[in-house]
C-alpha cells in the first residue's frame, strides 16, 4: 500500500504522516530529507547553488543515506548524524535551490521509487510525491493550511529546537518557499490528480489521522486495530 501526501510546509503534513505509518505499522518516507542532506551537502562543500550541474553532481556522488525508522528518520552525511542540523533555518534558508535543480529531483525521485519497489508498503510525505513520484498510489492526500497557523507551527519547532527566530521571520521564510515551491519549472507543489484535500488550519493531528483513516477505509484498503500500534 502506497499513501502519499503532499502540502506546503507547515501544513502538518510531517507529523500526520508519522502518525499515519505508525497506526498502519508500514513504513514512513520523510522526502524533504532528502532534499535537506543534499542543500546541507552543498553548503558544506561550497558547491555554487546556481550551478545545477555542479549541483547534480555533488547529489550524485555525495555520501549521504537516510535511515527509515519507525516513528522518525536518522539522516547522515559522511557517517555523521545530521537529523537535527537538516532542520535549521540555514538549511531551510536554501533548500529551495536544491528543490529547483531538475538533476537532483530525478535522482531523488528514482532513490523514492526504488525504496517504494523495495519496502511494498509506504507512507511518503512531500511535494511532488502523489504528482511525480507515485502517480498510481493507492491513496493520495493533500495537506494544507492557513499561512498564519503554518508559521505559528513551524515557529514552534524552531523554538523547541533553540533557534533564535521570531514569526515574522519564519512568516518571510514561509512565504518565499510557498512561491518557490509552487512556480519552480520542475515538480512544481500542486494538488495531484485525484487527491484528497485537507484543511488542517482548525484540525489537531489526532482529528486529521482518524479523517485519514476513514478515507483509507472507505478506500478499502486494511487498517490494522488500533491499540498496538496506536501512537
Ligand atoms: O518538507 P520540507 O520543508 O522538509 O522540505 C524541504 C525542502 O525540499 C522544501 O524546499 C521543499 C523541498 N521538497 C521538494 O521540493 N519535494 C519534495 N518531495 C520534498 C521536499
């Protein structure tokens, strides 16, 4: 069973796929990772952001991997852990040159592919994962909210993990990956064909799992009993 879901950042769609992968005990794809240890590759070794072959090149070569766990993903580079560094605004800050380069999205989406051929079963969260890189999906969500409750959201986070930042800023930082991610020429974030769209601006998580889950029902596709793998 393969579920994807797509949607701005901030729209809750991280922790909803979590949530969803943990309550139907198949695995979680987190692909915005992926892109994050490829902006953070290109930082480090100083590759020219505007350069998109220098850019599919360091992709390409660069030593980096994602480990699939349970309930989060563990990113490395060059064997150091680098789960929590992906998330900063320096990385945040640039990710969308990454997110532009048509040589890095085919390399990513072929290493989707392959982890979808190769686990069966997944739940995969991004931009362009109903659209592009799982077109035949079983299911296909589309995530979104108001741009206010998306920043107050993310401000959140950046706060629990020491950031400095105010709303203001994460507000700009949103607003510029909003239109980036929706005008780029390559896999621009759009509703995939047959998607269902949810609101989260007035959702918990909880409320937007279990509507979820009625659509996967409704879908005919198997949900296990809660209790054991309830998160
Ligand atoms: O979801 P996120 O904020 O972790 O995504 C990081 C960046 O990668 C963001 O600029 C959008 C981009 N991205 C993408 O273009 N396609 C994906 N499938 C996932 C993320």
């Amino acid at each position: 069973m393969i579920i994807t879901i797509d949607g701005p950042a901030g729209s809750g769609k991280s922790t909803a796929a979590r949530k969803l992968a943990a309550r139907l005990a198949i695995p979680y794809l987190d692909t915005g990772a992926m892109y994050r240890v490829v902006t953070l590759l290109a930082l480090e070794d100083g590759v020219d952001l505007n350069d998109e072959a220098a850019l599919a090149e360091a992709a390409a070569r660069g030593d980096y991997d994602l480990d699939l766990g349970p309930t989060h993903i563990r990113a490395t580079l060059r064997g150091r852990d680098v789960s929590e560094e992906i998330r900063s605004m320096r990385v945040s800050d640039h990710t969308r040159f990454i997110a532009a380069s048509p040589g890095v999205r085919r390399l990513l989406v072929e290493r989707q592919q392959a982890i979808g051929r190769r686990l069966g079963s997944l739940v995969t969260e991004g931009r362009d994962q109903g659209s592009v890189a799982f077109p035949d999906a079983d299911l296909k969500f589309f995530v979104d909210a108001d741009i206010q409750k998306r920043a107050e959201r993310r401000l959140h986070e950046l706060l629990a993990d020491g950031e400095e930042v105010d709303l203001a800023q994460v507000l700009e930082n949103l607003r510029q990956r909003d239109r980036t991610d929706s005008q780029r020429a390559v896999a621009p974030l759009t509703v995939p064909d047959g998607a269902i769209r949810i609101d989260t601006s007035e959702l918990s998580i909880h409320e937007v799992v279990e509507m979820m889950l009625t659509h996967i029902r409704r879908a005919g596709l198997q949900v296990p009993d809660a209790g054991q793998h309830d998160v």
